[in-house]
C-alpha cells in the first residue's frame, strides 16, 4: 500500500477536492469551494493547507462574518439542488461559536453544509490557549461542543488517522437527502499540522450516489385509495418537492386528476402562480383561497412537508372533522405527522407512480370550478394591493413587489427570510419559476438574505439574484457586502426602510405587548422607544461598503432604479423609505391564526382584549388523531 506524507489539513482539504456527487446520471464536485476567516485555530493548518493546494484544487472565499459565511453556504447548497456544498473554515473560540446559528438554519431546512472549526489543543501542550473554555468537570469539551445539537454529524479529530473514517461518515451524510445538514469536524489546531503517512487510497475519487427512494407498493396503493375516496382532497406542497425536483411529476398529477395545489414556504412555486391548480401558500401568510380549501379539506396530501405551525397551521386550520393525511417524504420523522398515511420516499418517483395508479380520476367538476373561480378572486386582490394609482407618492411594501413583479422574469432569483416580507411574499408574490422562490422559513433567520444571495449567485452565475431585506434585518448582517464587492458578484440588495421590526411590531399589537421596543426610535420623555424615527441612512452605509446605491423616494424612482439594478454587472442596491399605512395598499389579512401564547393575567386593556381573543381562538386546536 503506498502512503502519502501530509499534514491533516492538507489530507483533509486533498480528500474534499476528489468527492462527486451523481443523482439521475448527473455528477456534480461535492464541496465545490471553501470559505474561511483565519485566526490561530486554523491559519497554521487549514489555511496553510489551502495555499498549498491552490484554487484549482479547492476555490476559496474570503468571508466577513462566520455565520455569514454559512449562509452563504447554505444559499449555495439549496441552489444547487443539494447535490454541491460549500465548506466553512474559522478559528477556535468566537469564530467557532458564531458558526451556531448559520448550522442551525442549515440543519433546519435540511441543506448540506461542511463546518470545519479549529479546536484546542489535542495533546494539551498549552492548557488554557487564548479564547479556550474550560470546563471544570471535563476536560474534554470545547465551545465547539455547541454545534453538536445543531450537527447532523459531529467529531473531533484528535488524531491524524481518525480523520479517515470521520471524513467519509461527513461525506455520507451530506450526500444523504434524508439526513443532510450542517455537518462538523472539529479540528484541534496540533492535530491539523501534524503529519501523517495517508494511504493512497483515501484520495481516490468517490462518487456518493444520491438514492432515488422508490414508494412501498402498498403504501403507494393505499394512497390511492385514500384519494379516490376523497370529495374534497388538496395537495400542500412542501420543500421536499423542489429538492426531489418533483415538479413536473406534480404538475402531471394535478393535471390528470384535478387537485388544487397550496404550498409552504419553502415549496413556493413547485407550480408556476399562474397555473390553474396553484392556489397560493398556505398557513398563517395563506391566501384567502389555499386556507378555504384547507379547512374544508377531507383528505391533505402532504409532499416534502414538516407541517410547522406557522406556515401550514398545522394545529387549527384543518377544521373538516373526517380529515386525514396522507405524507408523502424522504424520512419517516416527516411522514409520519399528522397521524397520516406515510408513504417513505422520493417525492418525484412516488408522484409519477401515483399519476399512474390514479388513471381515470378526478375531483368532482363542482370542486374545481370552486377553486378556479377562487383562484381568480385572488389574482384580482393581488393586482389591487400591488397597484399604486399615483407614480409620485411613497411606495407601501405591497407596491414595491408589485414594481418588481413587473420587471423580473423566471431567470430572476428572490431571497428573504425574515420580518413581514416573507408574509406579504407568500400571499402576494407571483412566482414564474421553480427556484425563484428563495425565501428561509424553516429557521426565518434575520441576516440570512444577503450573505445567500451570494453564495445563490456563486450557483447561478447570470441570473438576476435579488436580496429583499427590511432595515432591521440589514442591520442584522450586512458585513458580506464587502464579499460581493470584492469578488464582483451583481447581486442587487433591495433594502426597505421601515423604521424597526415592522413584523413583530404587528405580531405586538396583536398579543397586547403594545409594540414595545418594536421600534428604531428615539426615547420619548417617558422612557419609551416612541420618539423620532432615527436618523439612520443605511444607504450611506451600504455605500460605504462598496455598493452602488440607487435612492427611490416614489414609485416612479423605484421602477427606475429596480430596472437600472437588474441589469447592473456589479453589487448594486436599491434603498426605499416604505409607506407604512396598510390602509394605502396591502394584502388581506391573515386568514389563519398563528398559535402565540397571550398573558393569562394582565391590568392593561389591550393585553385583556388579547387573551379573550386568544382564548376564543385556542378553542378550535386540535390533535390529528
């Protein structure tokens, strides 16, 4: 057996550079770059490691921010279909903990990504290094023991050798659609520049097949039953659906049997908006139409979904007393929600199967001409909130989606996760394209849209790439502006200056916290943030970070300035001050409850009216038995 000498680091990054993944004959670079922010836990190793290999063999990103980088990751990762990856390097102590959050999200929404933060000392030579904790009652923890929850694989490589058998189990489970997400091994600093002879093998190229799980027959055939039986069944269309890339199998299905369509967040635009079985998102963000027919539904066809509660109100919107589930999913854990029929597998193959043993049917002709003429009523609310009468007046929220909506095509990407966008876009946004839709609900982390824009451009070199953030999400994590400036990227950052946390503002009202600390305001006299807006220019900073920056105070300079920004080649942001009077322009309001515990006891008026009203609402939760 012939062995190669190399540090660790250099064995690891040598390993990565030589991993496929193949899924339906398509061969994709499994970790396809590596981002890094160097420190003392991986400069020596990591970082050294990648000088010696070169960017032929493992591109680099320089990154600002260790979440951020990520989500950048991530974003790549979910434009990618999950079949490439992005590793991310940072040194031991704060640069390793701020990883938390971004293998969170990237856990959550089940999207691969390679963590690989620098560690203590394995030998203990220097007992504590700079920024070690330790822990009195064992000495074989480290802050890096925090990403074990948010892992989907954990180890700690404190010997060269052990680096083998961690290194192909990372592999495995991040090709692995069932179980992929954040993945982490943790690098003690000795341990990556000590040397060792590898065996010759370990660098041989690997190919990680991505499986396309095939439906139990019977599974498959109770299924049916279950629908043909049905009056009234609606398919709720999850992100299963575009990792599977299930979508034509879905539209043939709908297309044979009639079935109306709603979707979640994350499987947004598994039908184009336009099709005539798509009825809009579902839950609390629903559209009118999508959470009539939930709640009237008999039978709910769940594909690549978690039935969480927000987006699908899984716990109060399904209201038909016989109403049954069936679960279409890649992992039992999902499949069995609801107390529904499972139905493990691939969401593609198990539609195609189920077209096939649905020949003949379809919804009764009264149920579809129901939903149609629903569908429309909708269509005409969405031109209404998108509307704006005057070119010369502050745009509402509403109306800068809808100028937007005017310009894009199916070749432009939309990126949000948090604050009130992502409500206004699952009711309102009109979607042409498979992966259009970019919108992180899983986790709805503040701060995820402009680092994913990049890592989404770096997968789709060309296309429009827009990231849609509010000011409080801006603030969160604008630091990779500076990545996408320095390595050209023309993402287009579209920033609506609200004045605070617009969302949860509204959510405050509503359970009777009376918009406390909701607002970037000054103190009032009495102590409260409800003074003046402050002075905040953000476009300034957003400037000073390198971008080209349009300011649009109307909704004529706004169409300007979007259209100016789509057909930049450099980063380019759009800076708008919104209308914030819902009054003006906006969508319908939520047409399902979202479960957010009230005060049982309280002395202020609103927060009494918040109770009744939250009890009158808990009345109608239920358990899918």
């Amino acid at each position: 057996m012939t062995a190669r000498r190399l540090t660790t680091a250099q064995a690891l990054v040598t390993f990565l550079a030589r991993q496929y993944t193949e899924r339906a004959g398509h061969r994709s670079r499994l970790i396809a770059a590596t981002w890094g922010i160097f420190g003392h836990g991986n400069v020596a190793g990591i970082g050294q490691a990648l000088v010696e290999a070169g960017p032929e063999t493992m591109p680099f990103h320089q990154g600002r921010n260790e979440q951020a980088m990520v989500h950048a990751a991530v974003g790549f990762a979910r434009q990618s279909g999950r079949l490439s990856a992005h590793a991310v390097t940072t040194s031991i102590g704060p640069g390793a903990t701020n990883l938390v959050t971004g293998a969170a999200l990237a856990t959550v929404n089940h999207l691969p990504v390679l963590l690989l933060p620098g560690d203590s000392f394995a030998a203990r030579p220097a007992d504590p290094v700079l920024q070690q904790l330790e822990v009195p009652y064992a000495g074989d923890v480290s802050v890096n023991d925090c990403l074990r929850p948010v892992s989907r694989y954990f180890d700690r490589i404190t010997r060269p050798e052990a680096l083998i058998p961690a290194a192909l189990a990372a592999m495995r489970v991040l090709a692995d659609p069932a179980q992929t997400g954040a993945v982490t091994l943790a690098l003690p600093q000795d341990v990556q520049a000590e040397a060792y002879d590898w065996p010759e093998e370990f660098f041989a190229e690997r190919v990680w097949r991505v499986p396309v799980q095939q439906p139990d027959r019977t599974a498959l055939l109770d299924a049916a039953d279950a629908i043909r039986a049905a009056r009234r069944p609606l398919i709720v269309a999850g992100g299963g659906v575009h990792h599977s890339g299930a979508e034509p199998a879905l539209r043939a299905l709908v297309e044979a049997t009639g079935i109306p369509v709603t979707a979640t967040q994350a499987g947004k635009g598994s039908l184009p908006y336009d099709h005539p079985a798509d009825v809009g998102g579902i839950g609390h963000t629903g559209t009118v139409t999508a959470d009539g027919l939930a709640r009237a539904a008999d039978l709910v066809i769940g594909v690549g979904t978690r039935y969480t509660d927000f987006t699908t109100a899984s716990g109060t919107l399904f209201q038909e007393p016989a109403v049954r589930f069936v679960n279409i999913n890649i992992t039992g854990f999902d499949a069995h929600k609801m107390a529904g029929l499972p139905v493990i597998a691939d969401a593609g193959a198990t539609l195609r199967q189920l077209t096939e043993a649905l020949t003949g049917h379809r919804v009764p002709a009264g149920y579809e001409s129901a939903y149609t003429a629903a569908k429309a009523e909708w269509e005409t609310l969405v031109s209404a909130a998108y509307a704006a009468d005057r070119e010369d007046v502050r745009p509402t929220q509403a109306q800068v989606l809808g100028v937007l909506d005017t310009l894009v095509t199916g070749e432009d990407i939309l990126i949000n996760a948090a604050g009130s966008l992502p409500g206004d876009l699952h009711k309102l946004w009109r979607t042409r394209s498979r992966d259009q839709y970019h919108v992180e609900y899983g986790y709805s982390c503040m701060g995820y849209e402009i680092p994913a824009a990049i890592g989404v451009q770096l997968a789709a070199p060309g296309r429009p790439v827009w990231a849609l953030v509010g000011d409080g999400t801006y603030l969160m994590n604008p630091t990779e502006i500076v990545t996408a400036v320095q390595e050209g990227l023309p993402v287009k950052v579209v920033i609506l200056q609200n004045h605070g946390y617009a969302s949860i503002g509204g959510l405050s009202d509503s359970v009777g916290a009376e918009r406390f600390a909701t607002g970037y305001r000054f103190r009032a006299p009495d102590g409260t943030y409800t003074g003046d807006p402050l002075p905040v220019d953000l476009a300034a900073n957003a400037a000073s970070l390198g971008l080209t920056v349009l300011r649009a105070q109307t909704v004529r300079e706004l169409r300007e300035a979007l259209a100016t920004a789509r057909t930049s080649d450099r980063p380019t942001c759009v800076y708008v001050e919104t209308e914030t009077d819902d009054t003006v322009s906006g969508p319908p309001p939520a047409q399902a409850w979202w479960d957010v515990p009230v005060a049982e006891t309280a002395t202020r008026p609103s927060a009494v009216k918040a109770r009744e009203e939250y009890d009158r609402q808990v009345a109608a939760r239920r358990r899918h038995l």
